[in-house]
C-alpha cells in the first residue's frame, strides 16, 4: 500500500454568480447577492476612503471618523445606538484600509427595515460629540502604546516606510500627536467632505432580491448625496533606489522579527495572478520553499512566510519570520538564497500543481457564504478589476507554467530591490546586517537614533 499522498485533483471552473447592480436617484449605487437558504441579511457599504486620505497634518483622521460615527448621532446617543444593535441582534463593524473603509452590518431578515434606517444613521448623521470622542481616544492611545512593543507592527511600520518614501500608502499607523489634535470639528469636516462621496457602493447579501434591496435601501438612504469625485491628490510611487537595511531597536528582545519588503505590482495588473503563484511557491504555506528551508531543514524558526498586497498604484511583497538573535544573519542569508533559487530553479510539475491547489482552494473558501461573495465583489468593482476576473479567476491560476513563474521571479526577487527591516536587540544583531549593506537605526517610536 502507498503512503504517499494523493496527487491535486485537476480544479474545475466555479460559476462566479452574476452580481446586479442599480442606481438609485440619488447616486448611491446598490448591488445584491440573492441567497434564500438562511433568514440572515448582510449590509455593507464600501467607502472609497482610507488611510491614503488622511490630510498630511494628521494620519489618523480617516480612522478616527469611521471609528466614531456610532458615538451619536442627531436622534440617536451612543448609548441608544448601543442597545438598539443589541435588541436587534446586530453584528456591526467598521474597518478603514490601505484606500477605502467597510462598514457592514449582519442581522435577522425580519429586522432589515429597522437596521436600515439606523445604519443610514450612523452613516449620515453623525455629530461626533466631544465627550464620547474622548472615550475613543482614551482607548485608542492604550492600543497605540500597546503597538510599540509588538515587534510585527514595528517591521511593518518602517518596511512601508522605507519602500514608499513620502507617499500616503506609508502611512499605516499615526503617532499620539496625531491622537491629540483628534476632534470632533476635525472628525465632522472630514466626514462631510469624504463620507458620502463619488463612488462609494452599497450591497445586501442575503434573502432578498435587488428591486427590494434597491426599495429599501431607497427608503433608508434618500439623504444620500453621491457628490462628485474625489480627486487622486497624491503622485504615483516614486521608484526605489536601491536596498535599504534597517533596524529597529528593541533592548532586550530574546528573538529577531525579520521583515523583507519588495515593491511588485497593483491588484490591476495582468500579472498579479502570475505573482501571487510565484509567492506561493516561495513562502505561501507550511509546504513551500522558505518554510522547508528555514524551520523544517535549519530550524531557524517556528515559521515563514511570504504574503502579497496589491493596491491601485502598486503592491507589496514580503517575507516574515521571528529567529533567535544569533540567527539573524543566516536567516537573511538564506531568504536571499531562496529568493535566487526562484529564479534558477523552477517549480516541477508536482511543486506548481500542489501551489496552485492551495491558491483555488482559499479562493473557493472566499465564497462560502453570501457576504463572502459579495465582500469580493465590493473589493473587485473598488480595485476596478475586470468583469470577468473571478470568473477567470481559477482558469487562469491553472494557466500558469513553471517558466512564467521563473520569469516573474527573475522580474520581482532581487536582493537590490529589497528593504530590510529587523527588529531586536541592537548589540545582538548589528554586527550580522553589515555584510548586507548600510544598517539605519531607529527606536521604537520610529526616531532614527544613529
């Protein structure tokens, strides 16, 4: 009898199911994911506002309104809010990314009428009063001290930084200066201006069809003024120069949070896909290349792994691991040694076939449920993907061969394209990073300190 593990089934087409769309008179267009199996409904509203929208004065303020429009509004206090998404059973969340804001909400069907009309609430008429503001701000300046000491936020924090060197996809964190000068004047004006905009989308998922999500939303959302575009004030990405080395001092630390960063290219490009089966070959998952080289074989570390971001002007690769001190060096050695081998070595037909059983089976897992399915369609039309690229999605995946990932490597993994980022205890590592380069030092706080 074999022992061997079966071979990856050949991955059949899956039929994206065809979203609609509508447009109310007032701008404000709405979609529907029709699902009839469960009495559950979802909302969401997908703003094109994000962290790259912060005015340069203050990277926080995109954050700090989405965060607090449920702190009041003109009918309702926080406190009313609070026990009416409560008595309805409501999930609620809001969340503020690289370059739009989610708000959503998930509820019983039998209370889509009543959650409506406070999610348009929220949304339109928040008043942002001072004293729940400061509440907000008491916590928050908690989680920012509490970030300072996470080594990960650290690597991620300066790896941006050093690959997006004065452009607002650098900012992925804001400082307790910015927190301070947070108010409800600022968080009102920002909202006007940014909350109801051009291009923003709202969808229901769940057991209704769209003729009554666009009746209702119609009902709830008739203040709604779509405006009109909000124009791009921020240039493209300038082009890296070179590799940088940094470190992030960190005394004491008993371990090194290793982060390689390598600019790539946007979520809009033909060849993301080719990326994204190039990374999972390096660094996706506990079967690829950097995971059987730097724990399985060498026991560096309990884990590595290679992940990617793809924005509307660009994207992100990188390459995370946490080593022992006296680590540090052989592991970035090792990173770059992996990185080359892509480049020479190709995956063989089992290697590429298993990478591209895991890349359709997330994606499958991504349409388990309505909202699911319609979070990727709010995210396809926001990244102005093409119609048909879930479609084609698994089709194109399958279409990818061992040379065009050895080709993508050649393009994206090269050592001098990279930023280096280590965070640990200076006296421990320093020495080790010299022989990559030129080693900048920062505190904690992102000072540099050399």
């Amino acid at each position: 009898m074999s022992t061997q593990p079966p071979p990856p089934s050949a991955s059949r087409n899956i039929d994206y199911p065809e979203i609609p769309l509508t447009t109310l008179d007032n701008g404000l267009r709405v979609l529907c994911v029709e699902a009839h199996h469960l009495p559950r409904i979802t909302i969401l509203a997908a703003l094109p506002v994000g962290r790259v929208s912060n005015p340069n004065d203050n990277f926080g303020l995109a954050q700090f309104t989405l965060e607090t429009l449920k702190e009041g509004t003109k009918s309702r206090s926080s406190r009313v809010i609070a026990e009416q998404l409560d008595q309805l059973a409501i999930d609620f969340s809001a969340d503020t990314l690289m370059e739009h804001s989610l708000l959503s909400m998930t509820l019983l069907e039998s209370n889509l009428k009543a959650a409506l009309e406070l999610f348009a609430d929220i949304l339109l008429n928040p008043v942002f009063p001072d004293h729940e503001l400061e509440k907000v701000k008491v916590r928050w300046h908690s989680h920012l001290v509490s970030e300072r000491s996470d080594p990960g936020f650290l690597a991620n924090e300066r790896v941006f930084q050093e690959l997006f060197p004065g452009h607002p996809y650098s900012r992925v964190s804001f400082s307790l200066d910015h927190l301070s000068q947070l108010d409800g004047e600022k968080a009102a004006h920002f909202h006007k201006s940014r909350f109801t905009c051009h291009g923003s989308l709202l969808l229901l998922a769940g057991s209704l069809d769209l003729e009554e999500a666009a009746r209702q939303a119609g009902v709830a959302l008739g203040q709604w003024n779509a405006g009109s575009p909000v124009d791009k004030d921020f240039p493209d990405p300038r082009p890296l120069q070179g590799p940088t080395i940094s470190l992030v001092h960190r005394p004491h630390s008993v371990q090194t949070k290793v982060l390689v960063g390598l600019r790539t290219l946007p979520q809009s490009h033909p060849q993301h896909i080719d990326l994204q089966v190039m990374n999972q070959v390096l660094g996706g998952g506990a079967s690829a290349r950097l995971f059987l080289n730097l724990r399985e074989k060498r026991g560096f570390t309990y884990g590595v792994y290679s992940s990617i971001q793809g924005y509307s002007q660009d994207g992100v690769q990188s390459i995370s691991c946490s080593v022992r001190n006296d680590k540090t060096g052989e592991t970035l050695k090792e990173i770059y040694r992996e990185m080359k081998g892509m480049q020479e070595h190709p995956p063989d037909s089992e290697e590429l076939d298993r990478c591209k059983s895991e890349i359709v089976g997330s994606f499958i897992r991504r349409m388990e449920t309505p909202s699911s399915i319609g979070s990727l369609e709010l995210s396809r039309r926001l990244r102005q993907l093409p119609a048909n690229y879930y479609r084609d999605f698994i089709p194109r995946v399958n279409s990818i061969t061992e040379e065009a990932v050895s080709e993508t490597a050649k393009r994206f993994l090269r050592p001098e394209r990279t930023s280096v980022v280590v965070v640990g205890d200076r006296p421990e590592i320093e020495e080790q990073l010299k022989p990559f380069g030129t080693v900048g030092v920062y505190d904690t706080d992102g000072k540099r300190i050399d």
